[in-house]
C-alpha cells in the first residue's frame, strides 16, 4: 500500500465516520473510526519496515584499507561506526539497549534525543501553563453566545402613605462571542518520524498542547480583540477598564503598603472571592515582605493541600501568570499594568471547537504534520471587580 493508496482509504472511513455519526448511529461510528486506528497502524509499521531495509543498506562500509593477506580492514572509527549502526538497528528491530553511539547523528536535528546515554525523557525547561484558563468561566456552545448584561439597577425610596415612586427603567445590554480560530502546528521529516525515540513524538503532541495553553492564558489577560486581531478581549483591555479602580504607581518607584491598600479600597463590596493576579517577579520584588504598621506581613506563603506553595496577599489568592510585565522597579516606555485585582469568573471563554490534534504527510517533503486547531472567544461580562495597578511613564 502506497501513501496516496492509504490516504484514500483513510478518507473513506473518516466520511463513513461522519455519516454514521450524523445519523446517530454510535456503534457504526466508533467502528468506523477503530478501523481508521487500524488503518494507521498498518501504514505506519509499512513505513517503519522500509525505514529499516534502507538502514540495513546504509549499514555497510566501504574498506578503509586492504591489509596484506587481501583482506579487508577497517579503522578504528569505522569499527565503532559499524557497532553502533548494528545496535541502533537491533534497537529498531528487536528493542534491544543501545550501546554507546558516536557524537554525531545522521540526523542532526534529533541530536539530543538519541544520546550517548539514552534516557527516555527529554529535558526542557520547565514552564506553567493553564492555571489561568482554569480560572475563568468555560462555556461550548456550538454558535455565537450572547450574554445579557444590566448597566443600572433600580432603587427603593422611603415614601409617605399612599405615596407614589417614579417607574425606573431596567436597562439591558449584552456580550456577544463571535469565533476566533487558534492553530499551531509542527512538522517532523519523515525519517526522524520512523527512527527516533517514542519518547520524542509524545513530548512533541505536549508542547503542542502548551502552545494552545499558552495562548489562550495570554488572551484571556490581554487580548487585543477580535476586531483586528482576531483574538479574544483581554481583562485589562481598554474597554474593561472602569474609570477611578486604578492605582498609579510613578516608574522607578516601589509598591508601598498604602499603594496596595487603595486597591483594596477600590474594590466593590459584593466581589470579596476576588483575586490578584500578577508576574511572579513583580510579587516577589515587590510586594513578599512587605509589612504593615504593625509590622505584620501582608503577604503570606504557606504550603497549599498538595504541598505546593500558596501564595495569599491580604488573605486573597495571588495567581502568577508570564502574561503580565514583570516590574521591579525599573522605567516603563509606556503607561503598563502591571498587576490587577479581579473575580476570575467574571470571565468567560467560549470554546466552539474544541482543541483537536490530527496528523497528515506533507505530500511534497513527506514531513509528518502534527496540527491543533480550535475556535474560541472570551469577552468580560462583568468588569466591576477589576481594579488595576498601572506603572505611568513620566
């Protein structure tokens, strides 16, 4: 079976899937969609099998040397080229250890996955990721969503006997989600895909997963909308900001107990489940020791139920996220949030299609693509808790 053979067939289940899953038909469809693993499988031990006859092929060498008697000699190099060849192919082939390979690879681009010592980890810095999009409020309606929202509530006057009020009215606007396409991909070759380490395709089916992470923690912090950017609000864009709920702190300067005790000020009564959210750098720089006038501190880390630290700033979760600036103290180029005060789930993300991860082969490289696509927006539907600490340019 050749590629263009098996994409064809593969095409005929996927359709075959789609149909059966349309009319409702659960056990035609998970059938369907087992014989595309199947399908899969077969091709992918085809193309390892051929990868491994072109090894063999590759594995002879050519003499380096004719000794005296007529035979063929190899030099040292040669010899040690030759045994790790044989072991990588026994690797392939049976699952056999790996003895100590050369320094250099075929393939030089997986240099570090297939190592003098090969441990079966692949070592990358460590990054964290998510804890913001486990915040907010999820929702997955197929279409737009519409939410409705009241900029004025109506209120009660003390009246004499048989007294009359004015009739108030109750205004009402709305959000509305729109759709927004977030893609990443990435492309192996196709002799890295068949020969490398397993460990190498999962680690990379991970980052995959981070990167849209990654993104979607950035977008829900700041956002450029979907107007221009096509990309959900951020909290602190523009247009969620509420006039008088910031605390200006002049570039260079240092947070000061009363600079975060304003923003305690300006937050509404009726949001107290409100966190803050800032760089890690910035709490550590400027807000971890600080004290009050008593001498107490404000700031508090002790060990969460999982025995990770849990980080409290006037009893109040502190979430750390790379989305926001770190200050320490030094200039700002322009007026910069730097931290804020909000009720996380006063956020909503809308997913309309989920993260759905599918590989294909480049027809013209051969590279193996590994794709992630979904479709989301998210908007602040109440931006009353939102109170920001900006660092101003002078």
């Amino acid at each position: 079976m050749n590629h263009e053979e098996y994409m064809l067939q593969r095409d005929e289940l996927l359709a075959a899937a789609e149909s059966a899953l349309e009319a409702n038909d659960n056990e035609s469809y998970k059938a369907r969609c087992k014989d595309v693993e199947d399908l899969d499988a077969k091709f992918d031990q085809m193309a390892q099998a051929k990868a491994e006859i072109n090894a063999l092929r590759g594995a002879a060498k050519a003499p380096a040397a004719i000794a005296p008697e007529g035979n063929f000699k190899m030099s040292n190099d040669e010899d040690k080229e030759l045994e790790y060849r044989k072991s990588f192919m026994n690797y392939i082939m049976k699952g056999a250890p790996l003895t100590n390979t050369p320094a250099q690879t075929t393939t030089g681009e997986v240099g570090a996955v297939i190592p003098r010592t090969v441990v079966n980890k692949i070592v990358e810095k460590m990054e964290k990721v998510g804890n913001i999009l486990n915040l907010v409020t999820r929702t997955y309606y197929k279409g737009g969503v519409v939410v409705p929202t009241s900029s004025a509530k109506p209120t009660a006057a003390w009246v004499a006997e048989r007294g009359t009020t004015e009739t108030q009215e109750k205004v009402v606007s709305s959000v509305t989600f729109a759709y927004n396409k977030l893609k990443v991909q990435v492309a192996v070759s196709l002799e890295v895909d068949v020969v490398t380490l397993d460990i190498f395709e999962r680690t990379i089916v991970e980052q995959v997963s981070q990167a849209m992470a990654r993104a979607l923690d950035a977008a829900i912090i700041n956002g450029r909308g979907t107007s221009t950017y096509h990309e959900p609000e951020g909290i602190i864009l523009s247009s969620n900001l509420v006039s008088g709920q910031n605390v200006d702190i002049t570039e260079g300067n240092a947070f000061t107990y009363s600079d975060l005790i304003g923003v305690e000020a300006l937050l509404p009564e009726g949001y107290d489940d409100a966190i803050y959210v800032m760089n890690k750098k910035t709490f550590v720089s400027q807000v971890l020791g600080m004290v009050d006038e008593q001498g107490q501190p404000i700031a508090r880390v002790d060990s969460g139920i999982d025995g990770k630290p849990a980080y409290t700033l006037f009893g109040r979760k502190v979430e750390f996220t790379s989305a926001l600036p770190a200050y320490v103290g030094g200039s700002v180029a322009a007026d910069t949030i730097v931290g804020f005060l909000f009720r996380m789930e006063d956020y909503m993300l809308n997913t309309n299609l989920q993260p759905t991860i599918s590989k294909y082969t480049d027809q013209a490289t051969d590279d193996e693509i590994t794709k992630c696509i979904m479709l989301a927006d998210g908007k602040v539907v109440d931006n009353n808790s939102l109170v920001t600490i900006t660092v101003k340019n002078s």
